[in-house]
C-alpha cells in the first residue's frame, strides 16, 4: 500500500490539472498596443465574427454626410504655386486673396486660400476710415487661423485689444462675431518669415504688419462651431 500511495498521489494530481483546465473560460479578444514615436498604435486579435463598430453610432463614416462643397482628394504642386507668383512675388496693389486660383478651398467647416499683405510708406485709408500704412488688425471669434507664410518677412502683432473695433460688414449688413479695427494695443509682436507657421486661437485680434517686398502666407480657417460659416471670414 505504501508503494501505491505516490501513484495515487500523482494521479490525483493530473485528474485535478485536467478539471482545471476543462473549466476554464473561454479565451477573450486582447486589445494591445505600442508606441511608436509618441501615438498609441492598437492591435486587436481574436475579432472574428463580430460585427464592424462604425464611428459614432452611424452606420457609415459618411453618415451624417459630409457638406455639400466638401472638396475630395486634392493636390498642389509646387511648381503651379510658384507660377501664381505667390511665393516671391506677391503682387501689388492692396492686400489681394487668391480666391478661384490655384490654391482656393472653402466649405462649411473650413477655408484654405493665399493672401498677399504689402508694404506701404504712406498712409491710407482703411477699411475702418483709419488713416494708416497698416491694414486693419481682425478678430474672428467663430474661427481659428493657421498660416504657413509662404514669401517676404515682416511682423504680426498679436493679442491685446482692438482700438476702434468695429463689425465688419458687406453688402449683406453687419457680420456678427467679425471684427476689424486699429491699433492693436497691448499686443505681443511676432517676427515671421517664409516658412514660418502661425496658429491664431479664436476671438484673438491680429495684425500684419510687412517689411518692405510684403509677405504672403497660404491661410486655413477653421470653424470652431460657434457660427454659420456663412459669418465668418
């Protein structure tokens, strides 16, 4: 019996191992991940007959569709850029935007164009009735903008307040949330140059302020929400 027991022993525990793991559950989908660089890349595993998660409760990533002028895959070459004397030469006259040229997108969430500041030695009248060699320092509040000065140097005084802010109106009337104006007063000033970039937050007043030659700058405009994009600009 003595020589037995070791036996039993053994067995009982193989009979308990085997139990154990007829029991257990069934294996779970596993959701890991790494870094790579400073995004957290998820890999899924075991995903099989499950049905497709779509992004916010709809039924296709299109669903609610996108705005009716939403523009599709879209490029620009470089070298049509530097055609539309953009880059280095700017143009002349008042300040110009690009609009209907090589560089011109604008939906009901965004707007892309080039715009072109010059450099003034004597005073005009601007678009406030302020007789300066400066255009009018803006303050958008529905909207953020980004710049990518694309030619020329110069500064963008940033910040602070508005003096002589007023609504900026078309032919349609008074645009609320617009605002256009000068001097800026209490501002921050920015030297900028080609290949600089600029991220204006909503509500916050800018003016440009050029060397001589002027700048330009390829420009986005993000509604934040707070508008109709048909107020801002």
């Amino acid at each position: 019996m003595k020589k037995m027991l070791p036996i039993l022993l053994v067995a009982a525990a193989l009979l308990g191992y085997m139990a154990g793991y007829a029991s257990r559950a069934a294996p779970q989908p596993i959701l890991s991940g790494h870094f790579d660089g400073l995004s957290l890349i998820p890999t899924a595993n075991a995903q099989e007959n499950k049905k497709e998660v779509m992004p916010f409760g709809f039924n296709s990533p299109h669903d609610p569709p996108l705005a009716p002028d939403a523009p599709p895959i879209t490029y620009w070459n470089i070298d049509d850029i530097h055609k539309a004397k953009l880059v280095k030469e700017a143009g002349s006259g008042s300040s110009q935007s690009f609009g209907g040229g090589p560089v011109h997108v604008q939906t009901r969430s965004f707007s892309m164009f080039m715009l072109y500041r010059m450099f003034r030695d004597k005073p005009v009248l601007s678009l406030t009735k302020v007789n300066s060699v400066l255009d009018d320092a803006e303050q958008h509040a529905g909207a953020y903008d980004f710049y990518i000065f694309t030619g020329g140097t110069g500064e963008m005084i940033l910040g602070g307040k508005i003096a002589n802010r007023q609504n900026l109106q078309d032919k349609d009337g008074i645009i609320p949330g617009e605002y256009r104006g000068q001097p800026v007063v209490g501002g921050q000033t920015y030297k900028v140059k080609a290949g600089d970039w600029l991220l204006i937050p909503p509500d916050t007043p800018h003016q440009p302020k050029p060397d001589p030659g002027g700048f330009s700058y390829f420009i986005m405009k993000i509604n934040v929400g707070v508008y109709p994009w048909s107020l801002i600009r």
